[in-house]
C-alpha cells in the first residue's frame, strides 16, 4: 500500500476503535441526560473513580481492569442511587434543578477530581493487562488490542443496553419516562423509582468505562474535564436520548478526531469534540436520529 | 438609592478604600486583595446571568482567559497603554458572550451551560496551538518599570485599577438588577413562557445579560498577565475561576448585587487565609467545591438568603 492510504486507512480504524469506547463512555450521558433530563455534568468525574478502582485492584491483585470494573459495576450502581436520591430530594423535588442541580453536579465533579489529586496526587496512572502491548498487523494496517479489546465489549455493553431498554418492561418503563412521567404515574408506576435505578446503571456504565479509558491510556484526574465537552457533543449529536444515535455519533467524533490528529497534529484533538458540540447545537439542535 | 448617587457612593468608596490601604506597609496584602477583588468581579459578573436570569455560565474561565490574553496580544503588538487594554480586553470578551449567546440561547437553559464548557476547551486548545501569544509555553508581559500617580510598585497601581474595576462591576450589575431590564431578566429566571407571553423580549434580554455579563469577566482579566508577569494557558483557564465565579454568588445569595459581594470577600479570603497557612492549592479547591456543594443543597439562598429570613422573623 502506499503511504497515504495506509495512513488513511489506520486513521480510520483508530477512530472507529475510539469511537466504539466513546460510545461506552457517552452511554451513561445517553440515558441521564437525554432520557432522564438529569443533567449530570459530573459523569466525567464517575468514569475517571472507574479508571482508579480499575487500577488500585490491578496494581495490587494483577487482576485484568475490565473484569474488574464489571464485577465491581453493582458499587457504581449503588453510588448512581445514593447520588440520585440526593439530587432528587434537594433539587428536582424543588423544581431547582436547572440551575442549582447544575452547580451541585459541578461541585461534585470538582470534588472528585481534587480528592483524587489529593490521594493520588497528578501523576499519571497506568494498568498492566495480557494484550496491553500486543497489536496485530496486516501489512501497514496496524490494530493495537489495547485499543480493540474495550472496543469489542463496549460495543457490546451498548447494544446489551439497548436491547435491555427495548425488551424488558424495566426497561420501556425508562423509555416512557423520558417520554411522559404523567401518564406513567397514570399506569401506576413510580417515575422517580424508575429514574433513580435508571441514573444507577448510567453511572454503572461510568465506572465500566473508566476501566477502558486506563486500559487506553495512562490516567490522571484531571483528564475527566476533557470527557465533559465529549459525552455531551456525542449525546447531542446522536439525538437526545437515542442508544443507537449515540453509537454512532460516537464512531462519527472518534473519525473526526482521529483525522484530526492525524493530519493536523493532536494537540488540536481535544477541540474536536466541542467544535463538533457547538455546531450541532448551533444548527441541528435535534441531532442525528433527533426526534 | 438612584443609579447616579449608588455609582458617586461606589467610586468614592472605592477611592477612598484604594487611597487609604496604600499606608498598609504589608506588600502581601496587595497581592492577596488583587486576587480578591478578581473574585469579586468575576461574582458579580456570573451572577448578573446566572442569578438575575438563571442561566449558567460553566465558561467564565474562558471569557477571563479572553481579556488576559487580548492585553497579551496588545502587549506583544504595541505594548498599548493600559487603558486601552482593559477597554480592548472587555470589548473583546463581550463580543465572545455575544456570539455564544446567539448561537445556543434559543435553546433550553441546559445547552447554553454545556456550550459555555467547550467554549473554554475550544479557547484553550487555541491559545495553547498560538504561537503569537506564547502556546503552550506561556509568555512573558513584564511591568513597566515606572509607575504613574507617585505609587511605589507596580502592584499598587493594579490594585487600585482592581478596586475600581470592583466598583464598575457592582455599579453596572445593581444597575440592571433595578431598572426594567432587571424585571425582565427575573420574569425570565421565574417562568421563560409566562415571561415571553407577557411580551418580554426573551431573547434580547437573555443575549443583552449575556453580554455584559462576559464583557466584566473579560475585564477581570486585562491586568492578569501584568499581575503574575507570565501568563501560561493553564493559569490564565484555571477551572478555579469557573468554580468559583459559580460558588460565590451561590453562598453569598443570588438574588442581588450584594450577594456575590458578600461571598467573594468571604470565600476569597478564606482561600487566602488556607494559602498562607498550608499552601496548599488543591485543599482551597476542596474548601471551595465543598462548601459549593453544602450550600446549594442545605441552603439554597445563601447567606443572603439566611438574612431575609432573619429579617422577616423579626418583623413579625
């Protein structure tokens, strides 16, 4: 091949490996913000935690950080509804949430991240795994595991997602939350015990990412910032609330990025995601697959 | 109080506070007070949108990085006297709040705050690929050697430029809170609908606050480069300034001028006070999102909040 093709051609499968993670890790904003309307700005802060319990148990045990982080997940599942009880009691019960359920999510994201520095001070952290260092080749075309592996289970993590919200009654109880709460309260279900467990497995899925994002690159708290513009670009992007419009916004801001830094360096990767938010919300605020 | 006797009492106060602290022989304090009264014009600032018209601006890091970095631009083209950098650096930052503003307040609340987040990821991302004014490394702004009015360094001088800049900026916010403007902006902040069908110029206004409310935080940060003489992206976009610029009026109260006044000498001086005696940055930053978060859940009024309160108990 000759040396810009394969230059294009790694360029695109690098962006669809990160998109496939951008995906798991946009997901938990997919259903917060846009089924829920629970703006949690903080869920950069829950996958970041994700990445450093994945890396405590393996720098201490050797254990594979996503094996980990799915086993662990039932912890994030219970912090997302300790958290969203707090939010609904303070904030969404009093009809404050626009504005003071906001500043709370954003304490919550700052606090996390100055904890982590505080414990684990700003070096940055990495894990050790079987395929870390392994990347297949095929003439030029390069596929590092390290990249592959997480983009595989998040993939699958979101179509189990979308299947659980489709086919269990749980799950089309979320969906009709994020349509009508009114008449769900009508058919006698509880919408805030559906939202709480709801906020749960975002927040679940949050933890999940995080253990991906350590297996892709070495983490340091203060990385979440740059997760907040991302998960809300490839939210909006999608359209409000739709799991396969997130997919593939996902895939289309990881091409977008991976391109990016490919031709024009990546120190300008990082604008990507929010150039991509701005204009979206600029001129097509419904998104891809919008309603 | 009219507006004209409220800017009179406000700039004759600021002189006078400015001209009296230059007997403090303490070179300390006037470093610790520029960072203060930055507080308290970035309070003052968030507030007249975020308190007076709900609306939060996650970017005021962005539109502070704007004015210090339009005084940089200025520094390295012509090294333009002072005055005009503050007044380049306000135009400048207000020009930015304009066009987010137009481009995502038709939308719900929410978008405009997330939008306010990646400006100041955009920004930063370009002014760190800038070479002109420093990237990623930073660049020098060095203090003129002679300072004007008979003041002995060139801190002095800042420091009075920050009192007063104080002053402007709670002149121009208990301006709008009172006038018609300021009505408008609360029948906003209440209920937006009702607000538009009672014929409130929703957008205007919302853009209008926007505006001004950028403009001051771009102020706040024309004499920053001056301040630290080196200015880098990651101290010009600090995220200290957008949680704070937030947590500030929320502790002092929202709900007028004095508020954020009030929770920016508090908060600030706190901040000060941890430094000297730990110096420690990370803890002030726990302090800050703590109290934050303890605030906006247990009093959702703030301190002001807790004195209308009182003040209604006692009129009973």
């Amino acid at each position: 091949m000759e040396g810009s093709t394969a230059l294009v051609v790694n360029a695109i499968i690098a962006g669809l490996l990160l998109g496939g993670f951008y995906a798991a890790v946009s997901l938990g904003i997919s259903i917060s913000f846009g089924m829920l309307d629970v703006v949690n700005i903080a869920h950069p802060a829950f996958i970041i935690l994700g990445s450093y319990v994945a890396y405590i148990v393996n720098d201490r045990f050797g254990l594979d950080p996503i094996v980990v982080s799915l086993v662990l997940s039932p912890l994030f599942f219970a912090l997302g509804m300790a958290l969203y009880r707090v939010y609904y009691i303070c904030f969404e019960k009093r009809g404050q949430e626009s504005l003071r359920g906001l500043a709370f999510f954003f304490g919550i994201l700052f606090i996390t991240e100055v904890t982590l520095v505080l414990i684990f001070g700003v070096d940055y952290r990495m894990v050790s795994t079987a395929y870390g260092d392994v990347t297949w080749r095929a003439g030029d075309v390069d596929l590092p595991m390290r990249l592959f592996v997480p983009f595989v289970v998040s993939l699958a993590m979101v179509i189990g997602v979308q299947l659980f919200l489709t086919h269990t009654f749980f799950g089309r109880a979320v969906l009709a939350v994020a349509q009508d709460q009114l008449a769900l309260r009508l058919m006698g279900v509880n919408p805030v015990r559906v939202k709480e467990l709801a906020f749960a497995l975002s927040i679940a899925t949050a933890g999940v990412a995080g253990a991906f994002l350590i297996v892709i690159q070495p983490v340091q708290p203060s990385i979440g910032r740059e997760y907040i513009g991302l998960v809300f670009a490839v939210c909006v992007l999608g359209g409000m609330g739709s799991i396969w419009g997130t997919l593939i916004g996902a895939l289309v801001l990881g091409l977008a990025e991976s391109f990016t830094s490919t031709f024009f360096g990546p120190s300008w990767a990082p604008a990507v995601s929010f150039g991509l938010l701005l204009a979206t919300l600029a001129f097509r605020p419904s998104g891809l697959l919008g309603r | 109080m009219s507006n004209r006797s409220f800017a009179l009492v406000a700039f004759a106060f600021a002189v006078a506070f400015a001209a009296a602290s230059q007997l403090i022989p303490n070179e300390y304090f006037f470093t610790a007070a520029y960072t203060v009264l930055q507080f308290v014009i970035l309070a003052t600032a968030w507030n007249i949108l975020g308190g007076y018209t709900g609306y939060v601006n996650f970017g005021s890091a962005a539109f502070f990085a704007i004015g210090a970095y339009s005084t940089v631009v200025l520094y390295n083209a012509f090294k333009a006297p002072l005055p005009v950098m503050i007044v380049a650096g306000t135009l400048v930052a207000g020009l930015a709040g304009l066009g987010l503003g137009y481009l995502t307040l038709r939308l719900r609340g929410v978008f405009f705050a997330i939008a306010s987040l990646a400006l100041s990821v955009v920004l930063f991302t370009f002014i760190v690929n800038w070479d002109y004014v420093g990237g990623a490394r930073g660049a020098y702004v060095l203090q003129p050697r002679e300072v004007p009015f008979g003041l002995p360094r060139y801190i002095h001088l800042l420091y009075v430029v920050m009192v007063l800049q104080a002053a402007v900026a709670l002149v121009v916010a208990r301006a709008i809170e009172k006038s018609t403007i300021g009505r408008g902006l609360a029948a906003i902040r209440d209920d937006e609908l009702a607000a538009e069908c009672s014929g409130v110029p929703t957008l205007r206004l919302k853009i209008f606050s926007t505006m001004v409310s950028c403009a001051l935080m771009g102020m706040a940060g024309t004499t920053f480069p001056y301040y630290l003489s080196f200015i880098e992206p990651s101290s010009a976009f600090s995220l200290s300034y957008a949680v704070n610029s937030i947590a500030m009026p929320l502790i002092g109260g929202m709900m007028s001028w004095i508020g954020p006044l009030i929770g920016a000498i508090l908060l600030g001086s706190v901040q000060q006070l941890v430094q000297v005696m730990f110096s420690l940055g990370a803890w002030n930053l726990l302090i800050v999102g703590a109290l934050l978060v303890l605030f906006v859940t247990l009093a959702p009024n703030g301190i002001m909040g807790w004195v209308e309160t009182w003040r209604r108990r006692k009129g009973h």
